[in-house]
C-alpha cells in the first residue's frame, strides 16, 4: 500500500518515508508544480535533491534511508505517493 502526502511549499524538507521504495508526483496540476526529493540519513541541507515534474513524476530509490521531500515552488501545494519495494 502507498503513502500519501500532502506538501505545501514552505521551504522546509519533509520525511515523507523510507527507501527502498518508489516516490510518485501524484498531485492533480503536476503540470505545475515540482517537488525536490532525497533519500538521506539526515535532514537534507540546500536545495540539490531529484526533481520530480510532469515530465518526470517517478523515481525509484534503493537504499534504506528515510526519503526527503520539499516542493520547489513557494506557496503551491503538491501530493506524492510512496509505494515501499521489497527488499
């Protein structure tokens, strides 16, 4: 079963959970909204993680770290999904 979440862009990153797993953009106007996403051991710093788009909603992570969300886009509002993988 995958996990929803909802994110507002706040400048903040978000444990949204943990690898291995694959992360989806889900949001109704993923035309217009785009969300940063690391998997990491500790809280990300700066502004260098995956984008995930319209173009490109899915990724896949391997490693069993706990994975990091922040939407890009001040203000806007964006729902990922994510689907834990077996290991």
């Amino acid at each position: 079963m995958s996990i929803r979440s909802n994110l507002t862009g706040d400048g903040a990153w978000h444990q949204i959970g943990t690898g291995p797993a694959t992360v989806e953009l889900i949001s109704p106007d993923a035309n217009s909204v785009a969300v940063m996403v690391e998997a990491a051991a500790t809280i990300p710093t700066g502004v260098d993680g995956l984008v995930l788009n319209s173009e490109f909603p899915v990724h896949n992570f391997n490693s069993a770290n706990p994975i990091w969300a922040q939407v890009v886009q001040t203000g806007l509002t964006a729902v990922v999904a994510v689907q834990p993988e077996a290991t």
